[in-house]
C-alpha cells in the first residue's frame, strides 16, 4: 500500500500535478485498516474507515477554515495539546503543601477543560460570529462576557447611537452566555451544587433570554444604521487560550482556590461568598471552577458552591454596567442594561430564596 500511495504521487508529480498527499494518506490509512481485520479486529478499523471517509468528504471545508486559521491561533491549538499531553502526565498526583490546598493534577484538569471549552467557543466564533447578532454576542458571552461588552459599547459610541439597539441585545446575550458557561463549568466539576443553585441560574438566564428578545423600546431606523441587524465583529477578540491568557487564568483560579479554601477553613463558608464576590469581578469563570473544584474535595458543602458561583455569576453581570456607561456614552442604553442588571440580580436571589423549597420538593 505504501509503495502503491508512492507510485502515484511519483506519476502526479511526473505529469505535473503536484503530491496527491490526501489520496495518499487515505490508502495507507485504508490498508492499515485491513490489516487490523487480518488480525481480528472489528472496532477500530470500522471507526477508522468512518473517520477517514468523513474527514474526506468534509476536505473542502476544513481546507478553507486551515487557510483562515492566524499564527496564533495555531499556536494556542499546539499549546492546547501540549499542556493536556505533556505537562500534565508528569505533574505530581496529591497536595504540594501539608495544609492540602494546592493539588497540582486537579487544578491542571480545570484549566485545561475550561481553556478548551472557551478556545472551542472561540473557534464558533470565527465561524458564524459574522452571520448575525445572536452568534456575535452570544459565542463571544462564552469566550469572554467583558471584552465582549466593551466591543459592542465601542460600536455603539462610534455609531453615534445608531446601533444602540444591536449593542442592547448583544450584551444581554453575552450576559446570558457568560450564565450559561458558569453553570456548565459547575456542572461539570460538581453537579450537585449545580443542582443546588438551579432555579438561580434557570431564573438569571431567562431574565437576560426575554430581555435579549423582547423588541426594544425604541428601534434604529433602517436608514440610519444601514446594517442594523448585523453583529458588529468582534476585533479585539484574541484566543482565550494564548499563552498569557492562560497564565492569568491559572493565577486566578489557584489564588481564589488558595484563598477560598483558607477562608472556608478558619472562617467558614460565608468568608468565601466574600471570595466569589471579589473573583466574579476579575474573573467569573475561575471563581465558579474554584467553587466547584472546593465543593468536589468536600472542602465546601454543595449548597455554599453553588451560592458562591451564583454571587461570582452576578457580579460579573454588575461589573459590565460602568464599562458600558464609560464607553458608550448612551445615557438611554445604559440606562436600559441597568435595569435589566437589575432584574437578573432580584432573580438571581429570588432563586437561593426559593432553593430550599425546591429542596424539600425533591
């Protein structure tokens, strides 16, 4: 098979029609997997062949996207892989310290899921986040919330206020988005203080979902915003898993789990709803994974994590609200996010006042 794959590119390149790498490729591939039946096996062949022939009929498309991929966007993919296939097999198993506050390998796991998950949003981004206001703000919410925020107030301060309205609805997307992550990321490291702080999060996101579609107050006419109901694009918007980006997130994560754990320790769990507060303004993904990874060690119950996350997921939705008013200089838009702030934040605490009912319920 290896001599056929290399008889044909030897032939194209005679004739002058360059190395049939793909062709190639799938034959030894095909080959590979006949021996593999010669042998006796049935599943990896089988998937094999399944793979081969899709990546093949999707070789247009995946070639268009290669040929758009930037040198850092390449970079971030390669760090991706080697932090999850190189650094983190050799990273010692168990606590660091004897006080047990650092555990290398679990807070490794944390980053790299949740660098993944944001550096896969920011891949959807770049493929649909033109095609509409919904992706726009929606994936760009999921990647990072404020530097979303900031763009869209940025578009609506250079359009003199002709794309309020597109800046309105974005940014309550991308709030919704930012819920929505916060409540995955807690889900996936703890589920059972997702299940505890549920009606909060259910009544945060369908506040900001209703508020994001509910028809505006006032419309941009057609001929002032021209393109209205496109998404201005996210320029300033860089790979959440860049090297310095995921440095700082580390940081982040392991002060507020250091903190977090020392607090809840000497002080008690009402110390560290003080460290969500503090870690939803700077970050509220790592405060929510540093929530959930204490509740997962059984350092934190499942109820005081999935307060914590509630309070990081909150102030991540306040803290937007100056940046908007700075930035746009739209008394009426800010005015507008200002009270739907206002009414995720009332639902967000109607929520942990309606959680133990919920609770005797189950």
């Amino acid at each position: 098979m290896a001599y056929s794959s290399s008889s044909l590119n030897v032939e194209t390149i005679r004739t002058g029609e360059g190395a049939e790498i793909t062709t190639s490729a799938a034959l030894l591939l095909t080959g590979f997997a006949g021996v593999l039946v010669g042998q006796g096996h049935t599943f990896t062949p089988t998937v094999l062949g399944v793979v081969t022939a899709a990546l093949l009929t999707w070789k247009e498309p995946l070639t268009g996207f290669s040929r758009a991929l930037t040198e850092s966007e390449l970079r971030s993919a390669v760090l991706l892989a080697i932090l999850a296939f190189v650094i983190y097999p050799v990273l010692p198993t168990g606590s660091l310290d004897p006080w047990h506050l650092v555990e290398p390998r679990s807070a490794w796991v944390t980053v790299i899921l949740i660098a993944a998950i944001g550096f896969l949003n920011y891949v959807l981004l770049k493929v649909y986040g033109a095609r509409g206001i919904e992706f726009t703000g929606f994936l760009g919410g999921l990647v990072n919330s404020t530097v979303t925020v900031t763009e869209l107030a940025n578009r609506a301060a250079a359009s003199g206020g002709r794309l309020s309205d597109v800046a309105y609805r974005g940014i309550l997307l991308a709030t919704a988005a930012m819920l929505l992550r916060n409540a995955v990321i807690l889900g996936l490291f703890a589920p059972v203080a997702l299940l505890e702080s549920s009606p909060s999060f259910a009544l945060m996101l369908a506040g900001a979902g209703v508020a994001a579609f509910l028809p505006p107050p006032r419309t941009v006419h057609a001929a002032e915003a021209g393109d209205s109901g496109t998404a201005p694009p996210l320029t300033t918007l860089v790979s959440p898993f860049a090297l310095m980006a995921t440095i700082k997130f580390s940081l982040i994560f392991l002060t507020l789990q250091v903190v977090g754990t020392a607090v809840t320790r000497t002080i008690g769990p009402a110390a560290f709803y003080g460290v969500s507060l503090i870690g939803g303004f700077v970050s509220s993904a790592s405060a929510v994974a540093s929530a959930a990874t204490l509740s997962a060690s059984g350092t934190l119950l499942p109820s005081a994590a999935g307060l914590g996350a509630v309070i990081a997921s909150l102030a991540s939705a306040v803290v937007n609200l100056p940046l908007i008013a700075r930035i746009a200089k739209d008394k009426e838009l800010t005015l507008r996010i200002g009270w739907v702030s206002a009414g995720i934040l009332v639902l967000g605490i109607l929520g942990c006042v309606v959680q133990p009912i919920v609770a005797r319920l189950r």
